[in-house]
C-alpha cells in the first residue's frame, strides 16, 4: 500500500473563500509555485473542474498530468491521475474544516505520489512534503492576501 504525506494548516478565511481560490485553477501559476500551466479540460453541471492538465516542475518532480476531481460539497476536493508521461499514480485531496464559527479554515492536505522512474521513498516523500507545504503556504498566502500574493513574492 503507497503512504501518503499529509500536511494542515489554518487560514484567516470561511471554506467557502478558501475552496474558492482551490477551484480558480487558471490562476494556479500565479500562487502554486510548482504549477506552471493549468488548463480545465472538462467541467461539471456546476461548473466546477472535472479533469484539468497540469504542467508541473516540483525540482525532482517534472510532468504535465491530466487529473480527475471530485468535489464533495464545499468542504472537500480529491483528485487522481488520469494521464502523465512521469507519474504512475497521483492522488490527493483539499479537506475543508471551519474553525472560529467560520471565520477560519483548517486545510488539511493529502498527497501520494507515484513515480515510473526508480525513486527512493524517503526522496518522493520529501517532493510530496515540499508540493504540500508550497500549495499550503501559497494557498494561505492567496486568500489572505487577494490576488496580489504570488507564489514570486513568497519566495523572497
């Protein structure tokens, strides 16, 4: 069974302002970091992604992958890999809990990640701790800040 890597962190906003920026795929490359291209491929009744491309440069981990997405209301989102050149599973999940009476969000989020390529484990967990803690940190960064805070300005 593949481990996972799971990471939380709190944000100074409502689920349903977070889940908002979660959902604004385009605007992934302006706050991601790793994401350098996002394109929806396909949408759902209520509009939101049902399949979107990715170009991907996570330093040991370079890729462009279609994922699914499934929504679970305004507190969940999970994904799995459709297609990819490098990754031989991808599967992952954005899990919403208000705190504070909704003033607040706790964002835990889950990742496993599968190479075709040999990799040692402690080394693709490291890639998958480093793409959580950049989306979190960038994620936080995004709805606290508006638009403004891009993943360039967290890196200074």
């Amino acid at each position: 069974m593949a481990e996972h890597t799971r990471s939380s962190i709190t944000i100074e906003a409502s689920p349903a302002d977070v889940m908002a920026v979660i959902a604004d795929f385009g605007r992934y490359p302006e706050w991601t970091g790793e994401v350098k291209e996002a394109e929806v491929l396909g949408t759902d009744a209520r509009g939101r992604a049902e399949q979107v491309r990715l170009l991907l440069d996570a330093g040991a981990i370079k890729d462009e992958h279609t994922l699914a997405y499934t929504w679970q209301g305004e507190e969940q989102v999970s994904w799995s890999l459709v297609k990819s050149r490098m990754l031989r599973s991808l599967d992952g999940s954005y899990r919403l809990v208000p705190t504070a009476g909704g003033q607040r969000t706790e964002v835990t989020y889950q990742l496993t990640v599968d190479v075709k390529i040999p990799m040692l484990g402690t080394i693709k967990r490291k890639a998958e701790k480093v793409i959580i803690d950049r989306a979190l940190d960038g994620l936080k960064r995004r709805v606290e800040n508006g638009p403004g805070a891009t993943a360039r300005g967290a890196e200074g």
